[in-house]
C-alpha cells in the first residue's frame, strides 16, 4: 500500500486540482459521499484532478485525516455508479487510476480523474446533460449554463466546425477582391496547379469553400468559405459574434492607448483572409532581429516571423466562432498576444509535445496550406516554442480561461533572466538572492517582469519536477522573498505587499469588458482602473456598518415568525440598496445555513437566495456577506444562471456593470 504524509498532499493541490472528502458514513465504517460524481463530472470537464476520498479540508487549503475503515464497501459503490449510465454518462478511469494508500496510518481512497477528450465531453450527472453537466473553478464545482452545454455538444459531434453547408449563401456574399487575391497567391505558390483552370465556383469548392449537399441537391458556401472571403454583413448574418481586432500599443505596459488597429469596422472586407494579410505584415514591421544570409542571398525571413506566423494562423483556425469572445492581437514593443474564443482541444502537454493535431477548422486550415500558410497538423506549437526559445526569450505563456471560453498566448521579447532585472533584484534582496536555486531565481524574475508566477508556469519554464518547483515556492514563501494567496490550482505568488491589481477571472466576468481590457492583462491577472472603477460597488451598495453589523443578544434568536417577513418589510426602496439594520439581522439569520458551511447543495443554495432576494434588490457585496461565498463562485455558480433562467431580475437589466447593479427575485 503506498503511503503519504498531509504535507505531500498539500503540496500536490498547487499542482493539479484537488477535491478531500469525508467519506465516513454515518456508522462510521465508510459511505461514497453524495457530492463525488459531480466533483468527477467537474474534473473531467475542465483539467482533471485528484479525488481523496477520506480526507477533510478544513479551513480552505489545510488536509486532515479521517480515514476509510472499510473501504471496499466505499469502492464497490464507486465503481457500480461509474458503470451505470443513469448515474454517471461515462467511466473515464481505470483500476489504476483508484487505490488504496495509506496517511497517517489511516486507509484513504485516492481517485485520479483525468481531463475527458473532446469526443467524450460534456460528462455529466443523471441522465440529461443540460442539468447535470459541472465544470471546475478555483473554488469547487458549479453547473454549467445551457449556452456552455450546447457549446460543448457541439464540439463532441462535429469532427469539423466550418464545413457545414450555408444555405441562401452564395457568390453575392463573397468579397470578389479577397478571392482575386487569395487566387493570386495560390498560382505564386502553386504555379502548374490543374485547379488553376477552374472558374471561381468550382475553384472554391475544390478548396473546400463551396459545397454540393448531393442528397438535397442544395449547395452554397461553406461557413469557411464565408469567413475566409465573405464579406462583413454577411459573415455578422450566419456568425454574429464574429469580430477580429489587432491593436498596436505604443509602450511596454498595461494601457488601452493604441497607435495602429484593425478591427472589423466596415472600412474593409472583415473576412479572415484579409485580417491576416494586413496583420501579418503589422506583426513584421519593426521586428528587432537580424536578418540572415544563406550563401550570398539574404534571408529576411528570421525564426522570429515564423513563430509569429504560427501564432496567428493558429489563432484564426483553432476560434470557435460562435464564441462570445473576440479574436485579438496585441503587439506591444516587449511582447505579443494572441486570444481566440475556445479552450484548446488537447491538453496543452499534448499540443507542445506535437505530432497530434485536433483543429477545429480543418477547411480553414487547409486553405491556409494551400498558399503556403502554417505548417503541418501538430507542428505548429512546438514550432513557436523552439523559435522562441532560439532567441533565449522567456518561453510563452498558455492560458486557458473559462466563462467565457477563451484560449490566450502570450509571447515575450524579454532574456530568460534579463541582467537589468537580475540587477534590480540583488538591490531588493541582497547577497541572498544569489545564493537561492537556479528555479528560485527564475520564479523571482517572473514575478518581477510579470507581477506573479504560477506553479504551472515556472512548470512552462523549467525542466524540473514539478514536486520539487512546489518546495522552491515554498521556500520562498517560507524564507520571506514572496507571498502566496489562491488555493490550489488558484495558487499565485508575488511579492510581499505588492499583488497583482485583481485576478483575471474578474476580467472575464462579462464580455463587454473586452473593449476595455487586453489579452495581456487577462494573462497576467492585471486589470485596468477605470474597469476596476466600473465594478466597485457604491457607498450605498457597501454591507451595514460594523455598528449595524453588532445586535444585541435579543435579536440574536429570531422567532419563527421573524423568518417570514411581510411585504411591507420587504419592499425595496429605489434610493437606498442597503437594507435596515433589523433586515439585515433577518437576512443574516435565513441566511446563516448557508454561510456556516463549507458546502451545501445547489438546491438549497438557489433557495436560499431567492428567499433573501424577495421582494429587495440585493447587491453581489450584500450576497457575498451573507451566503459566506466569493464573488466568483456566487456569480458563475449561480446568479448568471438564474438570471438566465428566469429566477432573478437585476435592477439595471440594460446596464450590467452599473455599479449599482442587485438582484431581486422575479415576481
């Protein structure tokens, strides 16, 4: 039987996501708890993790034993609900991935649960995965809307995501300029090409932009087609939150301030083929690198301009355009930054050992190619690594976020460990800097060109094990040079008195933040101030004061009656969010299941916020308060939900980030 100290389990949860539950049973003796396949649903659905089951966390972060005494009673029932399909939609595990191990002379079951293939998402609870699909933030397991569902069934069943046919979509809604030119290109890559004798009809549905359904006999373009040579107010027609948007920012830091953009405007075409035409040479211009010869000719074409070729062709064919989040280049003079909508669809490991390729616009892609644009299937990342890395910059930094999906790449121009920065850190530490491990060094000069470093970044970085990167953190931490906060996968490191301005996940709280916020900052958790003004909260919108927050002992004990307040109590005033000092104790009091546990059901949650939400508007400060919940797991774990749903009503429902914004339960 293996065997495990608390401490190495501590340490594994900033590595991958970790669940500890209890599992005891109510004699004792050791029961399946209730919460496990939504927990399992919610791994597989995002990265994966680890199950202990027999193992409580509390406070958030700290483990302690309480063991299985028996635990084949616990694992029969595990494995009989993960082969029954009205419990449970797939098994993804194996007898390896479930064992028995020993900590603190305890018997514990650890359950490995591994991230599902595309083909096998969404898992979900029960048999209807519109209700019982969840999903993993830093914080726990929450259900997934139906937008993100269906989004998700999607990518199951279609292999290909451009190449369905769009009916009424013909040659009027082909930009007749892009295609000449695409053309052009095609005859100087491919100058004895047969398709050069094509017309344009059968020239494009031999590149798999036009097609002929031969059981309907309908035929017209493709959605690759469209978005490649459509133009603007067709392309907006079939896919409506198509938008592609490239900025250049004049200086090495965060601000919305562009000198250059192009952005689907109306004063060009729109489509794909001509954002990359424009971009690439954008992307180019200035490039600080020297040219090459190859014998007496020189090679302008440098390591460099590859990479950054890859990047952006891999962010047009790997979108999925019926996102909400946009396509986005940002070039700064230290850096640059590729978003598209989507979360990647191997795993990252996967996608940087190469040699895979799952592209979510094989058409797309394949026109690209035919030109002489982007490189073979699952060559394309490991390309963008190796010529980043021939420059000794610092190797890019992946990241995928959620609610709204959204895969962003962040491309460095800075040394690995840049002299200037090394200096800066000599003056703040001393001569202890230098004593400290080449890793240890690493993460201190991420923190200070990026704000913080991440366990899985310094993994990005590093050929270390990534056991041994956590006692580097943690010695940092330990030894005074950094600070920690997050739990987990959520664990981030700066230093001590200096975090990051807020984390990015409040950044993707709405997609009309977008306008405002770059790619950058959403990698490097770092919000701008004047969308940092828009979500603070008013004076009005604050909890009582601490004076309103102290009741007298009477009040302490409310009556059954008290927990049922008339109408009149609860008629909300539109000049004044903050309720009375006795309304707020009442809240407090209906409230206070909820907010003196750790977990509680998603049913007795939503009851419990439209029993304090009747009949008043109630802000997210006010409902953070009183359900003991983050605003995070509060707003993507249920009140985007219900105001979807039709529970809930928001007092500026035109406006979503008034600052005065509440929620009130609908009538």
């Amino acid at each position: 039987m293996a065997s495990l100290s608390i401490l190495d389990i501590e340490e594994l949860a900033e590595g991958c996501d970790i669940e500890a539950k209890q599992a005891s049973g109510r004699d004792g003796q050791g029961e399946l708890p209730k919460s496990f396949f939504e927990s399992y649903s919610a791994m597989a659905n995002t990265y994966g993790g680890v199950i202990f089951l027999g193992i409580e966390e509390k406070p958030k972060g700290k483990f302690s034993t309480t063991g299985i005494a028996v635990p084949d009673r616990v694992l029969k029932t595990l494995w009989d609900g993960l082969n029954n399909h009205q419990r449970i939609s797939i098994n993804l595990l194996t007898d390896k991935m479930v064992e028995v191990i020993e900590v603190q002379s305890k018997q514990i079951i650890r359950v490995e649960v591994p991230r599902a293939r595309r083909s096998q998402r969404p898992v979900y609870v029960g048999q209807n995965p519109l209700t019982g699909t969840y999903r993993r933030n830093y914080e726990g397991d929450y259900l997934c809307d139906e937008e993100t569902v269906k989004r998700m069934l999607a990518e199951q069943v279609e292999e290909v995501r451009d190449a369905r046919l769009l009916e009424n979509y013909g040659f009027d809604d082909v930009d007749p300029n892009t295609l000449k030119a695409y053309r052009n290109q095609f005859k100087a890559t491919k100058p004895d090409h047969p398709w050069l004798d094509q017309d344009d009809k059968e020239f494009l549905q031999s590149i798999g932009g036009w097609l002929r359904d031969r059981q309907t006999g309908k035929e017209g373009l493709t959605i690759a087609g469209l978005l490649m040579f459509g133009k603007l107010p067709s392309i907006l027609e079939a896919v409506p939150h198509y938008i592609v948007d490239y900025q250049e920012r004049p200086k090495p830091r965060m601000e919305a301030r562009w000198v250059d953009r192009v952005t689907t405007d109306g004063t060009w075409s729109g489509n794909l083929y001509d954002f990359y035409r424009r971009v690439i040479q954008k992307l180019f211009s200035d490039l600080k690198v020297p040219f090459k010869l190859k014998g007496a000719k020189r090679v302008d074409e440098t390591p460099v301009h590859e990479a950054l070729r890859e990047a952006l062709i891999n962010t047009i064919i790997h979108a999925d355009y019926t996102g909400r989040v946009p396509i986005q280049i940002i070039k700064r003079p230290d850096m640059f930054v590729f978003r598209n909508p989507g979360i990647m669809r191997l795993s990252l490991e996967d996608a940087l050992r190469g040699g895979t390729s799952d592209c979510r616009n094989r058409k797309l892609q394949k026109m690209f190619q035919l030109v002489g644009i982007g490189e073979q299937a699952g060559s394309g990342i490991p390309k963008i690594y190796r010529n980043w890395s021939r420059q000794h910059w610092r190797l890019p930094a992946f990241s995928e976020e959620l609610e709204p999906d959204q895969t962003l790449l962040a491309m460095l121009m800075i040394n690995l460990l840049p002299e200037e920065t090394l200096r800066e850190l000599d003056e703040r530490f001393g001569l202890k800097f230098r004593e400290l491990s080449y890793d240890q060094r690493l993460a201190l000069v991420t923190v200070a060109l990026e704000g913080k470093v991440t366990h899985a970044r310094l993994k990005c970085m590093s050929v270390a094990h990534p056991h041994d990167l956590t006692k580097a953190l943690s010695a940092l931490v330990r030894d005074g040079f950094l600070e920690s906060s997050g739990m987990a996968r959520g664990t981030f490191y700066f230093f001590p008195g200096e975090p990051p301005n807020v984390e990015a996940d409040l950044v993707a709280q709405n997609y009309n933040f977008f306008d405002k916020t770059s790619p950058e900052e959403l990698l490097l958790g770092i919000i701008p101030e004047e969308i940092f003004d828009d979500l603070a909260p008013s004076s009005d919108d604050l909890a009582p004061s601490s004076d309103d927050l102290v009741p007298s002992s009477d009040d302490l004990v409310p009556s059954s009656d008290d927990l049922v307040p008339s109408s009149d109590d609860l008629a909300p005033n539109s000049d004044d969010l903050a309720p009375s000092s006795d309304d707020w104790e009442l809240l407090l009091a209906i409230a206070g299941a909820v907010r003196n546990k750790s977990k509680v059901s998603t049913q007795v949650m939503e009851a419990t916020i439209l029993q304090v939400c009747e009949g008043r508007f109630l802000s997210h400060k006010q409902l953070q308060e009183l359900l003991g919940r983050s605003y995070n797991t509060l707003r993507l774990g249920y009140l985007s939900k219900m105001v979807k749903m039709g529970q809930l009503e928001l007092r500026y429902p035109d406006k979503l980030t008034h600052p005065d914004q509440a929620y009130s339960t609908k009538k």
